[in-house]
C-alpha cells in the first residue's frame, strides 16, 4: 500500500507549512540523484518526495488528500470506470466541462499560484537602561536566497531551464475521461511549466541556498521584555513570485537592580531611618534620568508608595512617561551605640502611643 504523503515527509497531519517545508528539504538534499549517482532506489525515494510535498505544500490540494485520501470518491462504484481525485484541482472541475461545448479541457489554474514566504523570529537583548532609552540593534537571520552561482534558476552556469516536454510548457496535464477532460499540475515539471536538464552543482537545482542576512532594527523607547519589532519583507521570500514573509525581532530586556516595571511605571525601594520617618525628610533618590529630591511627609509608614510624576518609563504607544513610585522601607538598625540605645531607651519612657493598642482596640 502506498504511503500517504505524510508519511513520505514523516511529518503529522497537523503539520505548519513551515514544519513541511523544512522536512521537505532535508529529505530532498539527502536525495538528492546528484548526491546519489547511481542509486536507483534513492531517485525512486526523490520523486517520492517530490509527489509529497506537492501535494502537501498546495492548499487546495493538502485540503482535497485530506478530505477524499489518496484514491478519493469514485463514481459508479467498483468496476463501473469511476475516477479519482488524487491531484486533482476541483476549482477546475466546472472548467473541465467546458471541454463538452468546444471549450477545450485545459485547466484555468495553469502554472504554480504565488505564494507569501514564510515568516521568521530573532531576539535581541538590551540593558534596562537601553530598553528604557532606545536603541539601534543588528540582528542576523538565516534565510533562502537565490542561488549565487545560477542565480535561482536552478540549472548549472551556462545553460537555462527549458520548457517541460510533457506539458509543453503550460504546468498543466490533461486526463480524459470520456466525454470530458480534468486538468492537474504536470507531474514532470510539477507546474512550473519548465524542467532542468543539468541542475546547478552548486545549489543541487534548488535554485536557492541558505544564506545569512544582518538587519538594522530600531527599538523604540520603553521597549519592555517580550516587545516585538515588526520588519515587513524581510522574512523568506515567497515561491513563484510571492511576497516575502515578515521578520519579527522579540526584544529580551536584561532586569534592574533598582526598578521594578509595572507597564510604564517603576517602582523604587527607598530605604529611610525611623527619625526620617516620624520627623519628614528630604532625601535625594536615583531615577532613570538623575537623581532628584522626594519629600518624605511626617509619619510616614513602611510600605507607604509616595509618586514622582513623569519619571519613570516611556510608553510604548505615545503618551509621555509613566511615573516613578517610591516604596518607602522604615529600616530598623541591626547594631546600637551607647547613645543611641539611650536615646532610644529615653523616646520610649515618653511615648504616649503604643502601636498595638492602636490595632487591636479599634
């Protein structure tokens, strides 16, 4: 029994085409009759490749595979003359009957639809500092380009693709049946409409090689950990004239020792002293753009968040700046002098509240 195409390409049903695309390759390079001159058995896996992963990386016929299976519906029952629907283009059907009223059986899809290049991700790290600031960045991304000896052709230096004797040319090859003919993709030229006699050694007649390519992107400022930067057409080029995918660098930000983010806000521990505290203070804190004064009121209690507006992170989408929120933390001294364990002593014999009685009496 034949295996499905899935199978040939050990890929899942539920493949991307990207994950098609990659097995496809590997296997074709492994292959490859140029990598494997006189090995009947590998050609015979080739064109077995080939098959799957024309049929796989078309959606209307991967749709068709999956719905009818490799035989599909048959009319008239067994014996009866009835038909499959194995790479057969049902937009097509419709057409095909033109060939009953002087139409002719040539299907209207012709050659290879274009198709879009797949997209492609890479990550930049940058300092909080930079991430808050901005930066200009220089990713490199491993993509297909045109083969720089036959430059994409596919056929060795000196020679050029000719027109597929099969099809004549057209990427189309017609099946008849009776009063009627159904069209499919040239199996030779698998649509293309052209054949290379003598493949490119350097590419193998892929006409593409992998190649790696160095982007400027610019980050914008307050760029956060998982922020992705979007550069259109830079991904893989597109198959048979398509546009090219999209490149989308996800910017990986390197954590503060002193800030802590909440969207465009930051927020900064200030460590003060109990006489800071009860009294009120001035005291000079660091924020991403220098130091500035904060005015601590009288009373103030630990865990207290007290604003400074405008200085904290830029927002992403315009808008200014968030704010930077200062946590004050009451810091309690591990190690007492003489005098200040006197001093302390002396507060206490003249304290008129006691925290607790203020809890747990309300």
């Amino acid at each position: 029994m034949a295996r499905s195409p899935y199978e040939v390409l050990g890929v899942t049903k539920t493949a991307t085409d990207d994950e098609i695309k990659k097995a496809y390759r590997k296997l074709a390079r492994e292959n490859h009759p140029d990598a494997n001159q006189g090995d009947a058995a590998a050609e015979e896996r080739f064109k077995e490749i080939q098959g799957a992963y024309d049929t796989l990386s078309d959606a209307d016929k991967r749709k068709q595979y999956d719905t009818f299976g490799a035989g599909g519906p048959r009319g008239g029952g067994p014996g009866q003359g009835g038909f499959g629907y194995e790479n057969v283009d049902l937009s097509d059907l419709l057409g095909q009957f033109g060939g009953m009223f002087g139409r002719g059986g040539r299907g209207r899809r012709g050659r290879s639809q274009p198709q879009r290049g797949a997209d492609l991700e890479s990550r930049v790290s940058l300092s909080f500092e930079d991430a808050l600031a901005g930066a200009q960045a220089r990713v490199p991304v491993e993509v297909e380009a045109a083969c720089h000896a036959c430059h994409g052709t596919g056929a060795e230096p000196g020679t050029a693709p000719v027109g597929c004797p099969r099809c004549g040319g057209s990427g189309n090859v017609s099946d008849s049946h009776g009063l009627f003919a159904l069209s499919q993709p040239c199996p030779q030229c698998r649509g293309n409409g052209v054949v290379v006699e003598k493949p490119c050694k350097t590419c193998r007649g892929a006409g593409h090689e992998r190649v790696t390519r160095k982007y400027a992107v610019k980050i914008p400022p307050g760029a956060k950990d998982g922020t992705k930067v979007r550069l259109k057409g830079k991904g893989e080029p597109g198959a048979n004239g398509g546009p090219a995918g999209d490149l989308f660098v996800v910017v990986s930000v390197v954590a503060s020792t002193l800030y802590e983010r909440r969207d465009a806000d930051l927020v900064l521990d200030v460590p003060i002293t109990y006489p800071e505290a009860a009294l009120g203070a001035t005291v000079e804190i660091p924020t991403p753009e220098g130091p500035v004064n904060l005015k601590i009121p009288a009373g103030t209690e630990s865990g207290k968040l007290l604003r400074v507006k405008g200085r904290g992170a830029p927002r992403l989408k315009g808008g200014g700046k968030g704010d930077l929120l200062a946590r004050i933390r009451v810091t309690v001294p591990q190690k007492l002098t003489k005098a200040e364990k006197e001093a302390l002593e002396g507060y206490d014999r003249v304290l008129r509240e006691r925290p607790r009685d203020r809890a747990f009496n309300e």
